[in-house]
C-alpha cells in the first residue's frame, strides 16, 4: 500500500480516532487556563 493508503486507513480505524480525541482532551483540560484567555472565556 501506498502511504496515503495507510495514513487513510488510520485516521478512519476507530481505536486510532479514539486515542486522538482522548489526547486531545488532556492536553485541553491541562491547558484550561490558557485557551479559556485565548478564547476569551473565563475559566470556571
């Protein structure tokens, strides 16, 4: 298979998707702070 090929299958395969969602959500809920500023949101 191509690259492309393997870059599709993962970013598609559901466990892989999950994994990013959860790391995205620690590395949100770390920086809570600093992106409710960003956003202009005040924390709670």
């Amino acid at each position: 298979t191509s690259g492309a090929g393997v870059l599709s299958y993962l970013l598609f395969e559901a466990g892989y998707c999950s994994e990013l969602i959860e790391l995205g959500r620690k590395d949100a809920l770390a920086k809570r702070e600093e992106l409710s500023r960003f956003l202009g949101l005040t924390p709670n």
